[in-house]
C-alpha cells in the first residue's frame, strides 16, 4: 500500500500526459460531433438567407412588392408580381385560429392529468398523446380531405350572418363552396399541436412544487381556486412557453395543411373561404420552378421567412423563460 | 379491538393528568377547551399510524406534541383540519372536536374548517408571488376586494407575524420567494393569521431554520397565543419547554402505531413525568 502511494507520488501530479491521454478520443469524437451540428446549422442559415435575399439583390424587386397582395410569379405573365402578403397572412391567421382552438382544450388536458386524473387515466392518456405525435401529417390531410373537408361543405353551406337589432348585420361569413378552407387547416392543425401544448404545458404543471398546492388548500381554499389562482399564474411561463412551441409547430406544418386549405393566393376573407400559407405555397410552386429564375427566389424569399418565425419564436420562448428566472 | 398494555395504562391516567389542569386553569389562559380528541385513531391504508389518542387542548394555550420519529405527532396534527383527507388511504377514526363540533364528521366544510384552523408547515412555502399577494391571497379566495380593506389586514397580519418593519417597503415589488428563511416562515405564519383563524397548526415550524429565526419564531408564538389556540409538533424538546402550557408525548408502540403516553403542564412533563417513557425521552436516553 504504502509502496503503491510512493509510486503515485513518484508520478505525480505533474507526470506527463501518455499519448493516449493526450489525444483523448472519446472528448474529440464529441467535440466534433458538436461542432460539425454548429457548422451544418450556421452553413444552413447563410445558405437560405442568401438565397432568400436573392429576390432582393439580383432581381430587383422592392419590399415594397413584397409586401404587396398580388402574386403573380410565372415570367408569362404580363404583371409581374411577388406579393408575400397572402401567404404570410395565411400562416399567421391560419395559425392563430388553431392555437384560439388547441390551447384551451390542451391547456385543460393538461390541468386534468396533473390535478385530477387518477394514476389509471394518467397511464391511458399519456401514451395515446405519444401516439399522436407519432401519426405522420400525411395521415391527418388524409382525414382532413376525406372526413373534415365533406363534413363542411355539407353541412355549412349557407352564409351566416350575425344581426343585431340596431347596429345591423355585424358578422357575416359566406358559406363553405367546397369545405377546403382556412377552418379546414386551422382544425388539422389544433388536433396535431395537442400533444405538443399538452405535455409542456403538463410539466409546467407538475413543476409547481406539492407544498404550494397544500400551503394554499389548508388556507382553507377550494381545489378550483388553487388551480385558477395558484398553480395556473405559478406555471404561466410554461404554459406561454407551450404556446409558443405550439406556434411554432403549426407554422411550421406543410403537408396535412396544404391538403386541406384550399391554396388560393388571395387574402385571407373568411374562415370559410380557402387561404394558402408560406409553407403549403413552397410544396406545391417548388415543382414548377427553374433554379435561379425569380419565381424560385421569391420561394426562397419565403422560406427565409419561415426561418424568421421560427427563430424568433425561439427568441421568445428564451425571454418567457429568462423571465421565469428573475422572477 | 387487541390492546397492548403499554398504550393503554397510559392513556387512563392522561385523564388523571388534564383533570386538574382543567380545574385550575394555572397553564393556559382560559379554561375554555377548544379541541378535544376522543379515540382517534389514524390509518393509511392497513397501516395505523396513530392509536386511540383522547386529549384537551384549551383555548388560548400553546400545545406542544414531542415524541421520536414515527409517533404519529404530525398525522395527529392533521387531523385537526383534516389534512389528512389528501392522502390517498389515509382514514380518521374518533371524533375531532372544535369548540364542540366533530370536524370529521363527513357533512363539515373542510374550506371553512380549514379558515378556522390554519396551519404553518415545517419547510416555509411561500406563493410565487408578491409578499402583499402572499398575506392576501386566504382573504382574496374569500371574497375580498376592498382595496383598504385588504391593505389593512395584510398591515396588522404582518405586524402580527413580526414581520411589517422588514418588508414594508417592498411589499408589492418583492416577491416571497426573494425572502430569507426566517423571513419565510414568518410570511407563512401572516399569511395564515390574515384568513383570521381560531387555532394556528405549525408542524416542526422552526425545523428548517438557523437557530436565530428560530427563537424570533418561538417568541411570535408566546405572543400569538393571547389571541390564538396553537398546536405546534416539535422535535426540539428545549423549543416544547420554552413555548408551551401544556405538552404531549407520544411514541412507537411494538406493532408501530404511533400513541399518547401522557399529557400534562410542561413544566411538569419535564420535571416529574408520570411515565418511564416519558422520562427516558426527556432525559435523552431514547429518541
């Protein structure tokens, strides 16, 4: 033993580093492998922010133009015009409408598996959310255009008009023509983003310490109250921060949307008229196009676009967060 | 119901013990019995925790419940408003009495019960929130608004808890998360004060605090106990002499039901205890 001691010490803490030791394989394996992520990513963001400007520097079009609601991007066409207003208002609206419908179901998912449910429901609905998410998007246009795109057309198909007894008609919406539709995409996409605001939304929950939920009960305050204004204003950062991924999520979404939205290049009108949006215009344009010509660009203008949402919904959820912190 | 000799000979001679203090009413402030015990007896699931407990504790009086891990003292102090009734399992025999009434009665508004019965637990749990929306959130469920109402009950409860002078100044900016420990603890005690109750539970309240906070917690609760019944669980055997009129020991039996081995004045639990046990515990030779 005491030998064994020496020899360390004989070593000591200044020995020099065998050549193993200094090459360290595994530290370099992971190094590169974290390393060569950050490259992809950066090289892939120059990349689509070049090409994305593209529009910009070699065709000249002005942001004006952009921000136009004219889309006519084929060179045949007598005016020319890459107006990205339909598509970006179409995912912003479209999107929105889905969160209006996904969050308060998701949200009170949620409440019910952390606060209600007993361990049996807990262990069913839990495992059918993952499911869920597992379900390519393919599956849910699929349903969309045989079950939900039938069902509106035939069952919405006169106006409605909302009157009130001075001010008139206040509200109306015309009737669905064939049931694709910015509700068709709106109602796809609140079913696929359940899982996502749901289970954030869970943990944010379950985070809210047991002592705090007992600290308020034995106050004498009844189990709604402690949720309604406890647990939901203690977890709110998560519950935002479970939106937002939602968001990003639905934005994000081409396939089932573009299956069941219609795609007509025209502003939004109304929830029961066909809209299209940034992403479902790409899958359906990219096809048609020749590399370098301004009609591509202008699809490249709009996936910077995207690139844009997405991160700063990131930068978003990063400042919930943040704030969670300082709080 | 099979009984062991050692649980119960002593809860005969308890009633012995509390008669008296009844009749003089040295130890407490009043003679008005504010809880009363009979036969509780606590089980989770199969396994009984408490067994059979019967005692007073009088109004405006502090009681202290001593005894080893396991004994039962804090199930037994859950019980008094009905804390219990959140464990899965968890079920209460006997009758819980305040001021007469039998609180487990399965009719009994456990939230109105609980407003009269407040409780301090052992690690301070403030709000996520505000020190002002902390010591007004009771009140707030409670239904109320008033502006000047609220401000000045979050006032007296935190001049109560001893506790005004070292926030008044950001009662709205700082959150109780952003307290020290102590500071805590006493939040959590002004929080219960302002749902204005009867009887103030605390479970080992000074148990997570350095021994300063601790003596700033033993001497809110001498000054509390002119307005209030308290019922505190404690593991420190000097904090049970320094705070309390009256104290309880409980401990394990052989088959790990916790019970009461005797009740009686403080000062004579820990000078002349009746029991070996009591004695054993008190002199540090068990527990």
């Amino acid at each position: 033993m005491a030998q064994l001691t020496n020899t360390y010490r004989a070593t000591g803490l200044r020995a020099a580093p065998s050549l193993r030791q200094r090459i360290d394989l595994p530290r370099r394996v992971v190094f590169g492998a974290a390393a060569s992520m950050i490259f992809i990513v950066v090289l892939l963001l120059a990349f689509i922010t070049w090409q994305g400007l593209q529009l910009f520097i070699k065709d000249g079009v002005s942001i004006g133009q952009i921000l136009s609601p004219t889309w006519q991007p084929d060179s045949t066409s007598p005016n020319l015009s890459f107006g990205l207003l339909p598509f970006i208002a179409g995912t912003v609206y479209v999107t929105a409408l889905a969160l209006l419908i996904s969050t308060p179901v998701s949200v009170g998912l949620a409440l019910f598996l952390s606060e209600v449910a007993p361990g049996w429901a807990r262990a069913i609905v839990q495992p059918a959310l993952e499911i869920f998410v597992g379900i390519p998007s393919v599956v849910w246009g699929w349903l969309g255009i045989t079950i939900l795109v039938p069902f509106l057309s035939h069952t919405f198909h006169g106006g409605m008009v909302l009157s009130l007894p001075i001010a008139g008609d206040v509200f109306r919406v015309p009737g669905f023509l064939t049931g694709f539709s910015w509700l068709a995409g709106s109602l796809v996409l609140s079913i696929m983003i359940v899982p996502t605001i749901t289970s954030v939304s869970y943990d944010a929950f379950r985070a809210v310490p047991q002592e705090l939920r007992t600290g308020s009960l034995a106050l004498g305050t009844t189990r709604w109250q402690t949720i309604r204004h406890l647990l939901i204003p203690s977890a709110l950062t998560g519950v935002l921060t479970a939106i937002v991924l939602g968001m990003t999520r639905a934005a994000g979404e081409a396939l089932a949307v573009q299956m069941v939205i219609g795609n007509s290049p025209s502003m939004p009108a109304a929830i029961t008229q066909p809209v299209t949006t940034l992403t479902s215009q790409i899958t359906l344009d990219m096809g048609n196009t020749v590399f370098g010509e301004p009609w591509q660009d202008a699809l490249w203008t709009m996936s910077l676009v995207l690139l844009v949402i997405s991160i700063s919904s990131v930068v978003l959820v990063r400042v919930i967060n943040k704030r969670r912190m300082g709080a | 119901m099979p009984t062991t000799a050692t649980y119960t000979e002593p809860v005969l001679r308890r009633i012995d013990v509390t008669a008296p203090l009844v009749a003089d009413g040295s130890a407490a402030g009043s003679d008005q019995i504010k809880i009363a015990t009979e036969h509780v007896s606590i089980k989770y699931g199969e396994k009984v925790a408490v067994k059979d407990v019967t005692l007073t504790v009088q109004a405006r009086s502090i009681l202290a419940l001593i005894g080893p891990s396991g004994s039962g003292k804090s199930t037994f102090l859950r019980c008094f408003n009905r804390m219990n009734d959140l464990i899965p399992g968890a079920k209460v025999q006997g009758q819980v009495c305040l001021d007469g009434e039998n609180v487990t009665d399965q009719d009994v508004s456990v939230v109105e019960l609980r407003r009269r019965v407040g409780m301090v637990f052992q690690r301070p749990n403030p709000f996520p929130m505000s020190i002002y929306e902390n010591v007004a959130y009771g009140p707030r469920r409670r239904g109320m608004n008033g502006r000047r109402q609220l401000d000045e009950l979050v006032e007296t409860s935190l001049k109560r808890a001893a506790l005004w002078d070292e926030v008044k100044d950001d009662l709205r900016r700082k959150s109780g998360l952003a307290l020290s420990g102590g500071q805590q603890q006493r939040l959590c005690i002004a929080r219960v004060l302002a749902t204005e109750p009867e009887v103030i539970l605390m479970d080992e309240p000074a148990s997570a605090l350095d021994p300063v906070s601790t003596l700033r917690i033993e001497e809110l609760m001498r000054e509390l106990r002119e307005a209030y019944t308290i019922v505190i669980v404690t593991h420190n055997m000097q904090q049970a002499a320094r705070v309390s009129d009256v104290t309880a020991f409980f401990t394990m039996a052989d088959d790990r039901a916790g019970y009461l081995v005797e009740v009686g004045p403080t000062g004579r639990i820990f000078t002349r205890p009746t029991e070996r046990l009591t004695e054993d515990y008190i002199s540090g030779r068990f527990g």
